[in-house]
C-alpha cells in the first residue's frame, strides 16, 4: 500500500521557527472514514497581537492560527489556541484563498495554488482535475494513491510531483506525491511468462536463505491470480513501481531489427510505388515485434500501437533506404 507524508506546522514563538519546525510522519487515508468537517475563518485576528490572520478548526477539537494557507502552511506565532470562533460550516476553499488577503512572506511560492474542480476514485488510485482558484480555465490532473479528503472548491498546492493540501481529519498539512505512473503500470496486463519469473526470483530467494518456503508458497497463490501489475506487487507485498516483470525476449528485438533492416533494403532497391508492397514482409515482422515486445496492453491497444509503430517507421526506412540508392548511383 502506497503512503501519503503528512507535513505539519510546529508550534515555535517566533517567524524563524514558524517556518522550520515542521516534522513527518506517514498517514494512510482509510477509504471508509468519514470527512471530518472544518471551518476556516479569513478575517480572523490573532486575540494576542490582533494581526490578521486564518483560523481554522475542525469538530475533533483543532484549533489553530495560521499566517498564510498554503505550504509550508505557517501558523501564527503567537498562539496555537484562542477564542475566535469559526465563522461557517465548510472546510477550507479557493473562497478563503482569494478573500483579498495578500500572501505572506512567509509562503514558499515554489507551490502553485489550484482550487479542485474533481475527484474520481479509480480502485486504489484518485485522479484530482483541477482548476485556477477563480473558477475557470484548467489546471493540472494529479493521481494519487488512495482516497483523499478533498471536494470541490477545496485548495492545492502542486510543485513537481507533489501536491499539499489541509487535512481535515489529520488536522495538518498532507504532502502526497504524484502516482500517475505507478497507477498506469498497476493497470498493465502481465503474462504467464511475467508469472513464472517473479516465482523464480522467490526460488531464488528460498535458496539463499532470505525467505521461507512457507512465506514463497503464500506469495506464489497470489502471484498465480494476479491479472495486472498491480495485483502482482500487491502479491509480493512491494510497490509497483518496485517490480520486476520479465524482460523483452531477445528474439523479439532481434525480429524487430530485421524487420526494419528489410524494409530499408527494398527502399534502397525499388522504386516506384510496388516497392512498398515488397517492403510487406518487413512490415509485417515490425508489426509482430512491437505486438510481441507489449504483452503489458489489452489486444486491441497492442494491435493499434503495432500498426502506428510500422507505418510511423516507413518514413525513417525509406529516408535511409533512399540515401544508400543515392550514394549508389553516384558512384
């Protein structure tokens, strides 16, 4: 099971450590639990020094000031508690980002800020299509592991692979990272070939004392269900993206370049238009190399990359197919 890092804001008396005394722990997100509700106030004063801040709280009883929304989420100095009381019954929005506050200083702006337009939960995965905060235009789709506790309307924050939000439920800053690729591999289809490899790696394994018979026998039940990548890694207890299917037979490249080598040698012979009907027999082994080299696509995927590959390859077989005939003729 993928985890999510949860970032949260220290407690520190000053600005410096506002922004430094953050920790990490890991968080798993259960699918089942409830959305624990927040509130967020934007036109909240700090009750000691009366500077303008957010106050957020939710019902399991936080309570804290924070100086900006948004990473690394710095809470007020001051105080962690007050008597300010939440001004509405919804969690933090792109509504409170843009309440004519101007960001802090103290807001790492490496961080854009996106409102969420959509959650679709995809198995183990949800993919989150965003938008700019005032409600228009596209911004970017993240994929992550799980199940989050986002709505719409709720903000982000996105830097290369990672997105921060607020938890309610965790009463802090969640960091979680980008499972776009883990969730396409996890969706790949495996072979009996993919099957007998993995067990043989257990083997393996069982003889250098690393694990038990036993423990491979329970693996091996899983290994044998599994249909796609994903169902194999979760046999083996690994991340997906940790997982070693069988690598490309050699026959399969072999045909690939042979197939390639005949179709620049008729270009490089023939002319006129029948030459791409005796280029046929290299088209066809292109074909059935790229349709062999991708046992991880469903048939119909697998056939229409196979055709794309072989006719996006005439053009490259026939430009060097075409260059050898003029280097012959000249000579």
């Amino acid at each position: 099971m993928n985890t999510h890092n949860v970032t949260r804001g220290g407690t520190g008396r000053s600005f410096r450590a506002a922004r430094t005394s953050f920790t990490s722990r890991t968080y798993t997100p259960s699918p089942v639990a409830p959305r624990v509700e927040g509130w967020v106030n934007p036109n909240a004063r700090c009750p000691v020094c009366g500077a303008a801040v957010f106050f957020y709280a939710n019902r399991n009883g936080s309570r804290v000031f924070f100086d900006d929304l948004g990473p690394p989420w710095p809470k007020h100095p001051c105080t962690d508690t007050g008597m300010a009381q939440p001004s509405d019954g919804r969690a933090p929005s792109r509504h409170d980002f843009s309440a004519g506050r101007r960001s802090s200083e103290l807001r790492d702006r490496s961080w854009k800020s996106y409102a969420v337009k959509e959650v679709v939960v995809d198995g183990e995965y949800s993919r989150i299509v965003l938008h700019q905060l005032d409600g228009t235009g596209r911004g970017p789709s993240w994929t992550v592991a799980g199940t989050v506790p986002l709505r719409v309307d709720d903000i982000v924050f996105t830097r290369a692979k990672q997105m921060s939000y607020f938890d309610a439920g965790v009463g802090g800053a969640v960091v979680v990272e980008d499972a776009r690729q883990a969730a396409g591999l996890a969706r790949q289809l495996i072979t009996e070939r993919d099957r007998l490899y993995v067990i043989a790696g257990l083997q393996a394994r069982v003889a250098a004392g690393e694990m038990t018979a036993w423990d491979m026998g329970t693996a091996a039940v899983g290994i044998r269900a599994a249909r796609t990548r994903g169902e194999l890694a979760a046999a083996l207890k690994i991340k997906v993206t940790d997982l070693k299917v069988a690598p490309a037979r050699p026959g399969d490249v072999l045909m690939l370049a042979i197939g390639f080598v005949l179709m620049v040698a008729v270009t490089s012979t023939t002319n006129g238009p029948h030459a791409y009907l005796v280029m046929l027999p290299g088209l066809l082994l292109v074909a059935a190399a790229v349709f062999r080299l991708n046992p991880g696509l469903e048939t119909g995927p697998r056939v229409l990359l196979a055709v794309m590959t072989t006719l996006v390859m005439i053009c490259p077989a026939g430009c060097i197919g075409g260059a050898i005939q003029v280097e012959i003729l000249q000579r």
